[in-house]
C-alpha cells in the first residue's frame, strides 16, 4: 500500500492541478478519453523494450486518470456515463498495457513470459468484471490484495528496476487471488443477507 505521507501529496498535488484543469474548456469525459493518448505511447516503448519510458508514459496516463473526476465534481458534471466511461477506458489502458508486455516477450523470444502476461491480464479483466457482477448483488465489493492502484504501482516498479517478468508473475498471481477474494467476498455477504434492493420499475 501507498503510505500516508505519498497519499497526501498526491492528494494535494491532484486538488492543485484540479483547480488550474477546472478554469479551461476541456470537459472531463474528454480528459478521460484523452488518457488513453499516452496508454498508447506507454504500449508502444513497452513493445520496444523502452521500460522505463513506458513507465514515464504510464504515470502520464495515470495523471488523467486521476483528475478527470475530480474536475468533473468540482464542476458538477459528475454523470454515471462519465463513470461508465472512465471505467472502460481503465480496462482499455491495461489491456494495452498488457498487452505491450506480450509484445515486449515476444521480441525478445521469451514464450513462457508472454504466456504469463496473458494469465496476468485475463486475471485484471476479472478483478474488474467480478466486482461489477458482484455490487449488481451487494453492496459492495471493493476488496482484495490488489486492487488496480496496486497492480499499476507494482508494474510501475517492475519497469523502472528492469524486472518486468517478475513483475508479471507477481501481477498474475495477486489478481487471481483478488478475483477469489472477492468471490468469497460476495459468498459471504450473500449469506449474511446483504443484498442490493432491487431497482425499481420504470
């Protein structure tokens, strides 16, 4: 986990920006499509084995990741479309993420690796996907060891030390063991009699 001290930097350095990002005209479901820019060039240096430049890439991305909710709260422009569209450009940035890692193993004839990545963004789609099932039937599901915020700070320091194949036996593993986390989460939840009301009829 991020420490307190790092939590509150980056707590304060996204209120700062956020205020500058709110005076211009762009709106925040663009920031959020807009992130998906550097994603791309962060897959790119990552198939072309320039890890530390895809992970530079990748913090970018994560800068407007972070703020496009804040500035679209702080403008009262917060929509569950804008949720639902912030969501599905995070599967998408780590599926071109992952997948430049495949690539990466590829070019470098490591079969065993880019075997791993697949196991590795398989388990970050069910992560996703069980806690989405899930919260359709309880109240919540935002459990587990690994978390996105997680995977991405352990990918970021397999990149920046050159240690991405350990990286990605560690990133498969803890989101696979999340995605049952969080099944048992729900199993459990179900059974103490902790569903979600139904919505009601239009």
């Amino acid at each position: 986990m991020i420490s307190e001290v790092i939590t509150r930097g980056v707590l304060s350095l996204k209120a700062a920006v956020t205020k500058v990002v709110v005076m211009l005209p762009v709106s925040p479901n663009l920031l959020t499509v807009a992130s998906l820019i550097p994603t791309a060039m962060a897959t790119y240096n990552l198939a072309q084995g320039r890890l530390t430049a895809a992970g530079l890439w990748i913090i970018a991305a994560g800068f407007f990741d972070v703020i496009d909710g804040a500035v679209a709260r702080a403008r009262g422009q917060d929509s569950p479309f804008g949720a639902v569209l912030d969501s599905v450009a995070d599967r998408a940035a780590d599926a071109f993420i992952y997948i430049g890692a495949g690539l990466y193993f590829y070019r470098i004839e490591q079969p065993l690796y880019v075997f791993v990545t697949m196991v590795a963004l398989a388990g970050a789609m069910m992560v996703s996907y069980t806690r989405a099932r899930a919260e359709n039937t309880v109240i919540d599901c935002k459990v587990g060891f690994a978390e996105r915020g997680e995977r991405m700070v352990l990918l970021l320091l397999a990149l920046f030390f050159n240690k991405l194949g350990a990286g990605m036996w560690m990133l498969a593993g803890l989101a696979w063991m999340t995605t049952l986390q969080r099944l048992i989460h729900t199993h459990r939840a179900l059974a103490a009699g902790q569903h979600r009301a139904p919505a009601e009829p239009a």
